[in-house]
C-alpha cells in the first residue's frame, strides 16, 4: 500500500507540475509564487524517487537476511557477501555470518563426533542396540544382526518383540525402560548348538531445555522421570564358559587320574606294612602293582609337564628335513611287536621317493606312535592296522587307519581334548593316561600343520595329520 501510495503522489505532482507549467503567470507575484511551487513539486517528486530507492535498497537487504536465515535453518551455512554499507544491517549481516560459521564449526564438530561414535559401535565385537520408548530398535550394529543370525536383514525400525525371542532379555530391557539401572545377567540362546552372553541394559534420558528449579534457562533437564529409551549390550563369553568348563574338567580329571594309582599304592603298601612283608609270594606282587601304579603316574606326570610346556609356548622345535620313509619304519617296528602279541597284521604303504617333511624328527616319531599304538589298544585280536603316506598341496599326509571299535560322531569332535576318553576303562586297563592325542595335536600345530579323524562305530577309525614339506 504504502509503495501504492508513493507512485499516486509522484503521479499528482507531476501532474501538478505540468499545471503550473503550462499555464502562464498574471503578474510578477504570481510569477514567483508558480516558481516556488514549481521547485517544491520538483523537490518533493526527487524525494519520493530517493525514498522509493531506499526503500527498495533496504527492502532487498531485509528480503537477502530473511533468506540468509531461513537457509541457516535448513543446514546451509555458507555466508553472506560483505556489505559495503556501515549501517545496523550491514552489522546484523555481520553478525549473522559469524553465527553462521559458529554453527558450520559446531555441526561440523558433531557430525565428526558423531560418525566417529557410530564408526566405534558398528565396529565392536559386542553387539550393541538402542530401543525408543515405544520398544522399537533406532539403532543397531553388525554385531547384534550376527548374534541374532539375521544378517543381511533390516532391523532397525522394527518393535523389540519381533526381534528377539528370549524372555529374559525382552524382560531387562522393559526393566530398563521403566527407568532401572545397573541391569545385567547371563543369558543362553540356542538349543542344539548353545551360545552363552553376558547382557547388559541401561536407560537412556533425553535432555532439553526446560530450566531446573536452581539453573538457568540453558541448563539441560531431565524431560521426564521416565526414559526416552533403552541400550542394551551383548557380550558372547561362549568361549570363556567353554574354557571354564574345560579347567573344570580338567582339575577333575587330573585329580580322578592321580587319585586311582595313589589310593592303590596306598592300600598295597599299608597291607606289605600290615604283615604281607612276611609272605613272599604275596609280597612280590603286591609290589609289582605299587611298581605298575608309580609307572603310571610318571607317565602321566611327564605327560603333563609336556602338555604344559607346549601350551605355554616353551617347547623347543628343532627343525629339520625328515624322511617319511625313515619315520614310517622306525615307527612300525615299535609297533610289530605289540601287534604280533594281539595277532594284528600291521601293513605299510608308503610310495618310495616322497620329499622330506620339515619338522622334528623326535616329536613327528612321537605322534605317529601314539596314533599307532591307539590302533593296536583299540583293534581286536585278528584285525588290521595300515599306515599311508602321500604328499598333497606341499604336505605330506601321514594316515594310520585300523579295523577297530571306532569312535562315535559326537566325539569325534572332542577326542583330541585332554583326557578325554571314549572307553575310559579299557583306556585305563591299557595304561593310557588320556593326553597322547591332546599333545599330538599340540604338536602337529607347532609344525604348522593339522591332525583330524573319520571314523565309523564298528567299522574302525583313520587319523590322519599333515605336516609342511621341507622344500
């Protein structure tokens, strides 16, 4: 209206002017007066143009900081030209581009933060998720997708009931919804193959700017007593349980396998001191057991002493170019000997000209005996026992198959662990102390190869290892 206004005005005056000018002056006075009027039109026509200037000037710089802020509200920081008027605009365009740098730096500062944190949490072996108070994922990392075996799927944005299934962990993070701290528990998922995880839940508060009762106004506070969400974190101890249940196992293993040949010796001894001392022939073989007994626990304490050596990463390798050819035959005339007495045909086939196997001599000699004098333990009288050589993807393969009771699937997976035993009694009757095949494997790693079996109940076993060739 007002920009209406000034052209109707300037319209008038200038039809005035053109009044004055057109008409002729009476007399002298008059003459004067037209010219005086004729400037004031003339001057209040040029104002109005400088006016309409100005404020088209000041209207354009007002429309320019109008767009400036709404571009700073949109996330668009790029500054203003500088302005080459001194005047409050030019210091309120001033003062806009140093809060708009102010800004750029700020959100620049939490956008680093920010992807740096997400970088952290998407990294982490822990799987990590953050749940809104309506109980639905906002954010979750590849850790948390693996545990929950739905890689590759979206969850974010899901509710938490159609993610995960297990009642104790809805149960904690509702908990934690509700405002508790400090939640924390072991949970086990899974039925055929088990997983165990160390869980914890916490709330998340939401902070704005409504001011406390003793603050400021741009103090934070607390929304609400009741949180804004949750964060929970899965920790997989899977391992540390297996590990724990195998020192478990371990303390009552050893202590079983000293207890059998102390308590004998014990008994036998008491009993030679009870009075049998006097009786030869009962004397003789009671001390032939405490003799068998205190052999047995050498055996099994040099057995340990070695496993401890080579899990404790102090066993000295001595490598060497080993012959396959050599090894087999030493091996098998150790054997022949024990497999005669039980009638076992021990056969041999090893491809003559095979490459040397790099390694200890002394230690591949002591694995191939323990896988052979397993076979003869557990073949019955009038079986057969063969041992193989090949060479395979720059290894040579030593396999020691047999004719023998075989060993279940379901332990197949655990023979290797350290007195672990199929046949507890009959391992035992033949003196076995239940690490030979834990330190075969031990020490077929060391020489950067491996060890595994097949075998089928009733229809014998085959253990095979491999070890680097020499060149």
């Amino acid at each position: 209206m007002w920009k209406l206004g000034r052209i109707y005005l300037g319209l008038l005056l200038g039809v005035l002017l053109v009044a004055l000018l057109s008409s002729p002056p009476d007399s002298a006075a008059e003459h004067l007066q037209r010219r005086i009027a004729i400037a004031l039109c003339v001057a209040l026509l040029l104002a109005i143009i400088a006016t309409a200037a100005f404020s088209r000037t000041l209207s354009d710089r007002i429309i320019t900081l109008k767009n400036f802020a709404s571009r700073l509200a949109s996330g668009d920081f790029r500054p203003l030209p500088a302005e080459r008027a001194n005047d409050e605009l030019a210091s309120l365009s001033e003062a806009l581009n140093r809060a708009a740098a102010q800004l750029d730096s700020t959100f620049q500062s939490l956008s680093g933060d920010r992807h740096r944190s997400s970088a952290i949490l998407r990294s982490m072996v822990e799987g990590v998720a953050v749940m809104d108070a309506n109980e639905q994922i906002i954010f979750s990392n590849g850790a948390f997708s693996d545990i929950l075996n739905l890689s590759g799927e979206a969850i974010e944005g899901r509710p938490v009931i159609e993610i995960l299934r297990n009642s104790e962990l809805l149960t904690m993070i509702r908990r934690a919804l509700n405002g508790e701290e400090g939640l924390s528990t072991d949970i086990v998922t899974g039925i055929v193959q088990q997983r165990s995880f160390a869980v914890t839940a916490a709330p998340v508060r939401a902070l704005d700017g409504v001011p406390t009762e003793r603050g400021s106004s741009s103090t934070p506070a607390l929304a609400s007593d009741k949180p804004s969400g949750a964060i929970v974190v899965l920790h997989d101890i899977t391992e540390l349980r297996r590990l724990e249940r195998v020192r478990q196992d371990f303390v009552a293993n050893v202590s079983h396998e000293f207890k059998t040949p102390l308590t004998a010796i014990q008994g036998f001894a008491e009993t030679l001191l009870a009075g049998a001392v006097d009786d030869p022939q009962n004397s003789r073989r009671f001390l032939e057991i405490i003799r068998e007994h205190s052999t047995r626990l050498a055996r099994l304490t040099d057995d340990l002493l070695k496993l401890a050596r080579i899990e404790a990463g102090k066993l000295e390798l001595q490598f060497f170019p080993v012959g396959i050819t050599e090894l087999v035959e030493n091996c098998s005339e150790t054997t022949l000997l024990k497999a005669s007495r039980k009638q076992i045909a021990l056969e041999i086939e090893v491809p003559p000209g095979l490459p040397a196997m790099l390694g200890d001599s002394a230690l591949l000699h002591e694995v191939l005996q323990n896988l052979l004098d397993n076979a003869v333990q557990y073949t019955s009288p009038g079986g057969h026992i063969c041992i193989t050589a090949s060479v395979r993807d720059h290894e040579a393969v030593l396999c020691v198959s047999d004719t023998g009771i075989g060993i279940p699937l379901a332990d197949q997976q655990r023979i290797f662990e350290r007195f672990y035993r199929v046949d507890a009694a009959r391992s035992r009757e033949a003196g076995g102390t239940g690490l030979g095949l834990s330190i075969a494997r031990h020490i077929v790693e060391a020489h950067g190869g491996r060890i595994w079996v097949d075998s089928e109940v009733g229809a014998g076993s085959r253990f095979s290892f491999s070890i680097p060739l020499a060149a």
